[in-house]
C-alpha cells in the first residue's frame, strides 16, 4: 500500500530537480542550480495568475458552494414533505460529467446565440468580459449539492429530543437553528471546508473544458490547469512536478488553517 501511496509522491519530487523535458523522457542530469524549477515558480508570471485564481476560487468555494450548501440543508432541515426529493434535485449537478457540464455552460455563456445573451436581449462576450465569474458559476454549482448531502445528513444524525426539550422551554424555530442546529452540525462544516480549500486547489477538468490553455490571454490559469498545460501541451515535466508538489505543501498548509479556524469541537 505504501508503494503505491508514497512512491509516485516522492519520485515526483525526484523529478521536481531533475531536467525531464517530456512525459516519459528519461532525466538527463539535474538542475543547475537543483532548485531552478521552484526559484521559477516565483517568477512565472502564469504561475502568479493561476495562484491569485485559485485563491479567489478557495474562497468561492468556501463561501459559496458551503455557504449555499449549509443554508440550503438547513432549509430542506425544516421541510416536512418531499426532503428526498431536494436531494435528488441539489445532488444530481455532481453526477453529471465535467465535460458535458462545461458544454452546457458554454453555450449559456455563448456570445452569439447564448441562452443568457438571449435572456439579456443583447450579445455579450460573456467569456472575455468577465472570465472568472464564468468559469467559477458551474463549479459552485456542481458543488453545492456535494456538501448539501453532506450537512442534511450530519443533521439528520442530531436527536429529535434536544429539538422537543428546546419547544418545551419554548425555544423559537430560530433559536433551535442557531443553538442546535448550527452548534451540533460545527464539526461537519468545518469538514466540509477542508474539502472545498481540497477540491478548489486541484480543480481541473470542469475550467480546461470552458477556459483552454488559460483563455482568454491566460486570465484563467488555475495550479491545476497550470500543472495540466506544463505537463501535457507545453511539455516541461521537472517544472510541472514542482507546480504538483508546490500543490500538495499549499493544501496541507491550508487545511491546517481551515481547521484551525473552524476548530473542531466536542460535545
């Protein structure tokens, strides 16, 4: 198990130093000096973009996508009938792939002929305009019905009991969301925020489908497409190794901080 874990992580590393150009290549000795790649990745000036955009993107996610996430459960928490039905409805964006989702919103977001051009009764370069908003919409809404699942079933798990003593003392709707609900799903929340900062810091597919190559004019490079470019069309493997592994160290030490933040607690 360890081989498989640990072994591609660490040869990564190995290769982070080495000069490999292509994937497969063989190394032809190391780096002069050995740290280049990692002095580069403070320099590159796409890698600055695709690090402003994923942190931009880590705070949608977290507000956004979990926020949602969190209101959405706690409404469909005080609903009484058709609950399996809101979940099928939120859940189902997750299931759908990357790259018929990124279709779909390619032809909302079209310039001539769009469904929201359409809407808007104008012809709006929606892509070129405002990239960003664009390319993160579809990942929200793909998301938001992940962590809904997540938090309508960690409140499904709080006992029946503590909302029925919280009536008897006379206890208002709110008071039992903010003193019940909200404290006893904490834990959860801040679970589901390491999951976002995760899924926002190796999020791939879903932007490559819309935003190719960083278009337009590499305004939407993320480290995960960024990595993908550097490994894939512009072959540089030492360099797109460091990008993965600068990846990895970014995550750990960010899912420290959600965590502290959050705090789990016990109860």
């Amino acid at each position: 198990m360890a081989v498989f874990l640990y072994y591609p992580f660490l040869q990564n590393i190995v290769n982070s130093f080495m000069k490999i150009r292509n994937l497969g290549g063989g190394a032809k000795g190391v780096n002069n000096p050995f740290y280049k790649n990692y002095a580069e990745l403070l320099t590159d000036p796409n890698m600055r973009v695709a690090l402003k955009n994923t942190v931009i993107m880590i705070f949608v996610t977290l507000f956004g996508e979990v926020g949602l996430a969190v209101i959405l459960a706690m409404l469909v928490d005080n609903v009484k009938r058709g609950t399996k039905f809101f979940r099928i409805v939120y859940f189902f964006p997750i299931v759908i792939s990357a790259t018929a989702l990124g279709v779909l919103f390619n032809l909302i977001f079209q310039y001539d002929g769009g469904m929201l051009s359409q809407l808007v009764g104008e012809k709006t370069n929606w892509k070129e305009l405002y990239p960003l908003t664009v390319m993160m919409t579809p990942v929200v809404w793909q998301y938001v019905g992940f962590y809904f699942i997540i938090l309508v079933t960690g409140l499904n798990n709080i006992p029946e009991e503590l909302y029925e003593s919280a009536a008897i003392d006379g206890a208002t709707r709110w008071q039992k969301v903010r003193y019940i609900s909200w404290s006893l799903l904490h834990n959860v929340v801040c679970t589901c925020a390491v999951l976002a900062v995760t899924v926002a810091l190796k999020v791939f597919d879903l932007p490559w489908v819309m935003f190719p190559n960083g278009a337009p004019l590499g305004k939407t490079w993320l480290t995960g497409t960024y990595m993908y470019y550097k490994t894939m069309q512009a072959p540089d493997i030492d360099y797109s190794s460091a990008i993965a592994f600068f990846i990895v160290i970014l995550g750990v030490i960010l899912s420290k901080v959600v965590n502290k933040i959050f705090k789990e607690r016990d109860y």
